[in-house]
C-alpha cells in the first residue's frame, strides 16, 4: 500500500491559501564566493590526484565546503522562501562523470538534501506556523536521449533508457534519504530524460511504499517556444501528465517577461494543478552575468499572480536573495491560482500535440511503417535502408496520418534493436517526429525497447487477457509509468472475442481492471474489438460488421472517456484483388463505424 508523505500535507493546504515561494539560483550565488581550487577541494580532496580542476563542480561542496551552502539556503530562507532547492543539480553519476566523481553521487545527493534539511528545521522552529520544505533537486544531465551527440549518426545515443534511470535512482534515494519532503525534475530540456526520471520515481515509490511530491520543471530553448529537444510546452506537458505531480512549471532559459506566453499556455493546459515559475534575472549579457533588477523581475512576476497565473514562483540563474525579497513582496496581496477539474480527452503528444475530443475528425493511424502491412516497408527494414524506411514514414505524414505505427516483428530481424533504431531516427527528423507514435509488437520487449525511445506520449499495440489477468496488470502498470496510451486487444483466455455478447464481456473486463484497479486514466484506453472478414460464406461470420459497430456503441454509452480503434481493411479481406468492391465496403462500413463512436 502506497503511504503519503506526511510532511507535505500542511504544504498542499498553504497552497490553498498563498502563493508560496521557491528560493532562487544556487549556481550563480556561488559564483559570487569567488572560491578556490583549494575551497572546491577541502580537506577531504586536497590530496586527490585528477588531471583535471575540480573548481566549478559545485556539488562537490556539499562534502569540501557544506557552510557555503548553508549559508545560501539561510540568504533565501530569510527573504522568505517556503521551498528551498538542494545543491544538487549536477549530482547524478552521469553528470559527475565529467569530473570524474561519478561514484559519490548518492553521497553528494544525501548530504546536499541533508544541509538544506538542517537550514530549513531552523527556520522552521523560529517560526513554526510557517514552516520551511526542502525540494530534492534532480537537474536534466549532461547527457540526452533524444538528440544524438554525432551528427553524422543520427540515431546514436551515447547512453540509454535504462542508465538514465539508475542515475536517478542513486540520485533520489540519496535526496530522500537526507531528508527532501519533495523532488524536482527542473530544467527539462529534453523530455525523454524527464520520463526517465518519473519511472525512476515510481520504481522507488512501488518499491518503497511511499508517494514522493514530483515539481516538474521545463525549460524553453528558442524563441519559438520549444525545448531543446523540440516539443512545444503543449507536448511536453502530455509527456509528463503521467507523473501526477505536485506541480508544473517553467524555469532558467529567460527572464520573467519572456516567460509569461509558456505559462499562460501550462495554466490553460493544466487547469487541476498547480503551476510554478522561477525564470532567470533577465537573459545574460556579454559578460555572462544577469542584468534585470529586483523590482523589475518583481514587477513582472507580480502581474503573473495579478492575473492569476501562478501557485508557486522563485528565480533561477541570476537572482539573490533580494531578488526573492521583492518577489515575496510582490505577489503577497494576491491569491494563488485557482484549481479546476479539466476535461477528460485524449491527449497524445510527439514534437507537438494530438488532442481527442468527442467532436475530433476521425483520426488516421499510418500503418505503412509496419513490416507486416508493407511489404516495401519490410525490404527496407531488413535490408537496412533507414533512409528509404524513414522516407516511407515521412510519406505517411505528409498523406494526413495524425499517428504513425511501428511495427518490426519479422522473424529475421532483431526486433528490439530494430525498434530502438528506427524511432532514435525517427526521432532526430522533425518532419516525422512531430506526430505520436504507436509503438506495434506481439512481444512485450519490443514494446518496452520502443517505449524506451518515446520523448512524446504515443499509444502501446497492444495487451490483452490471453495469458490473464496479471500479466495484462503487470504490462499495463509498465505502460502507465512510461506515460503512454494503449490499445486493448478484445480477446481473454477463451481466445478472441467474436460476437456481440462476448466483445462487450472482455472488454467490460479489461476496463474495470484497468480503471478501478489501477487507476489507468480511462481517457488513455483505446479498444480495438477486432474487425473480422464478412462475406467469407461461412453462416457465423455474416454478422460479424454488425456486432462491431454495435459493440463500439456500447463501449461509447458504457465506458466512460475510452477510446474505439479498428482495422477497417480486415472487413472486405475476402474479396482481395478487387479493390472497387473494397472501397465500397470500407466506405459503408466507416460510416456506420463513426457513427457509432469509433475514434480511429
């Protein structure tokens, strides 16, 4: 059973009330220190031989100078932050590496949250009607997921899926263990890295028993408002929805002015949770150094909680603790934004967003990419012309496919790496990446090898209950820390589910399960009841097109926010070879589909 972290309670109800305050820049307070070669090292590594300086691995000093630290927390903590950040950004094994400091990474995260846990117990008993939370900071790498760091490979990745997790496994039980009341994924440039981080946090909470507060936090690399790894706010908040956090927001990239268009956008998008902000002190100038004023960013971030956009606010690179004393004063006549329930639709995401309402257009899943509906498509793959394969997914795109399906089970192939490999390109061309992927397999690695690769939020293809009920759980909780949607396949034990009374038995089944018992939002189940072939001469068949559409009404009246898909040519499969007869069976039996409800 999942415990609640209890320290947190009475910080959910100030959220109600106020406004609360995160601190601000760790990084740049630093910097004013002036410190040392010998201050980075201390006692404990002045005697350490490395080639390289240690100077400017801030995290070291959370073991050779913790009073440096401290005594930032105490800046901020007295200008009124009810949140500070541990020192902690860089501390993960993959971003110490660098310093080659890769196996201290847990003792950097725990003593980080330990120094931050004592300022604020301080504060906290000099004021106790207002006490003080420390935020386990886990910052985005110095490695990405998404982009490759070669140009002329593509599809290369100098770490995978599964590193970037157990980075940030060590990281965070590190932060936990020195006492964090809360975690943050701040600076997300690259949303993969992030979704690594979420499923690293809820491995921890299932194995643990225990529910950590997540503040998400992205950051914005262009004026175009995209992140570095190219998703729109939009899309990058679909990605992460999963991680049902304690709050998301924007941070660093700007200063406050060039903030306000993201967060209005996360406000609209995000209407039942709270939204936080912390930009920098203006953008730098020349000399690397922030040049906006505390009463300007004050200023600004005031008329953010004026029209009611904020919950939580703070600075990132660049702002003091008399920035944040302005802040505080700023925003203290005006109340937090207002929580409200948001509409349940099905909201899927690649560089940008794909959002289905009840009254959205039929949406079209590309089925191209796919060696068993392509025979082009299959040559391709398995002659290793990625170029051509992806030219055939570009192709679907620019046709009008709103999803692309991937599929790569061939007997001569390994399916895995060929998954890996195809959405890591597919991945690096925005043309093609701009719209969700549905990952197809008939093997539970494959999905999870594609999954994997997915900065976006795409759709699974697909579970079902043939090997029962806890194997389909296992696969589903799996799919549902990765964030992704996914398709139910109407089959159970008995085998495939061909009438009426028995589509709408299993897939009455397989929602209860999925719902009630593990919370699986219903808007992200998509039911495929299985199109079976009419005309094929044999009496129990005849009805088969009907049953479907009367089954996909069903599902629309009785399970609630699901999703109906099918595959439309299996219908006229025995009259292949004449394809005016086809059309005409697929143009009649779509009509009636759709009117039913059937999404795609």
């Amino acid at each position: 059973m999942i415990q609640k972290h209890s320290r947190v309670e009475p910080l959910q109800r100030e959220l109600t009330k106020r406004i609360l305050i995160l601190d601000g820049a760790m990084g740049t307070m630093i910097q004013q220190f002036d410190l040392s070669e010998d201050d980075f090292r201390g006692t404990r590594f002045k005697d350490l031989d490395k080639e390289g300086l240690i100077r400017g691995n801030n995290e070291i000093l959370n073991l050779s100078k913790p009073e440096v630290v401290r005594e930032i927390h105490t800046g901020f903590l007295k200008s009124g932050a009810d949140i500070i950040e541990t020192n902690t950004f860089n501390a993960t094994s993959l971003s110490q590496k660098d310093y080659g400091f890769q196996d201290l990474s847990y003792e950097l995260s725990f003593a980080g949250a330990q120094i931050a846990r004592e300022a604020a117990d301080d504060f906290s008993r000099k004021t106790p009607q207002k006490p003080r939370y420390v935020a386990g900071v886990l910052g985005p790498l110095s490695k990405t997921l998404s982009i490759s760091p070669d140009v002329s490979d593509p599809g290369y990745r100098d770490v995978t899926f599964d590193e970037v997790v157990t980075a940030y496994s060590v990281s965070l039980s590190g932060l936990i263990d020195g006492g964090a009341d809360l975690l943050l994924i701040e600076t997300i440039f690259d949303t993969l890295n992030a979704k690594a981080a979420v499923y690293a946090i809820k491995q921890y909470q299932k194995k643990h028993g225990v529910s950590i507060p997540v503040m998400i936090s992205g950051t914005i690399a262009d004026m175009a408002g995209r992140t570095l790894s190219g998703q729109t706010v939009e899309a990058f908040w679909y990605s992460l929805a999963h991680a049902k956090p304690f709050s998301v927001g924007m941070n660093c990239a700007f200063g406050a002015d060039l903030m306000r268009q993201y967060i209005e956008v996360l406000a609209n998008i995000a209407p039942d949770y709270p939204v936080s902000v912390h930009p920098n002190a203006g953008l730098p100038n020349e000399l690397g150094e922030y040049d906006d004023s505390p009463s300007h960013m004050a200023g600004i971030l005031g008329s953010f909680a004026k029209d009611g956009l904020i919950n939580i606010v703070g600075g990132c690179c660049g702002t003091t603790p008399e920035h944040l004393e302005a802040i505080v004063d700023a925003v203290a006549p005006f109340k937090p934004r207002r929580l409200k329930e948001r509409k349940r639709y099905t909201c899927l995401s690649g560089l940008q967003p794909l959002i289905i309402r009840p009254d959205s257009l039929f949406v079209n899943v590309g089925e191209r990419t796919n060696v068993t509906g392509s025979a082009k498509f299959k040559r391709l793959i398995t002659g290793g012309e990625y170029e051509k394969a992806l030219e055939v997914a570009l192709h679907q795109v620019e046709n009008g496919a709103q999803i692309i399906d991937v599929n790569v089970d061939e007997a001569m192939l390994d399916s895995e790496k060929e998954m890996h490999t195809f959405l890591n390109l597919t991945a690096s061309e925005p043309d093609i990446a701009r719209v969700p992927v549905m990952i197809d397999s008939s093997k539970w690695d494959v999905l999870e090898a594609g999954l994997k690769c997915l900065q976006g939020k795409g759709i699974v293809n697909s579970i079902n209950l043939k090997e029962g009920e806890e194997l389909f759980k296992m696969c589903a909780e799996s799919i549902l820390s990765y964030g992704a949607a996914v398709i139910v396949m109407a089959a159970d034990e008995e085998g495939q589910a061909d009438t009426f009374e028995r589509k709408i038995e299993v897939c009455s089944r397989a929602y209860r399960i999925l719902v009630d018992e593990l919370r699986f939002p219903p808007e992200d189940i998509i039911f495929d009841p299985a199109i079976f072939a009419i005309g094929t001469g044999i009496e129990e068949h005849r009805n088969y097109a009907v049953d479907f559409i009367r089954t996909v009404r069903w599902i629309k009246e009785n399970l609630p926010h699901a999703l109906v898909s099918g595959g439309v040519s299996n219908v006229s499969f025995s009259f292949r070879g004449n394809n005016r007869i086809r059309e005409a069976i697929h143009s009649v039996f779509l009509y009636h589909a759709i009117e039913a409800g059937m999404d795609m």
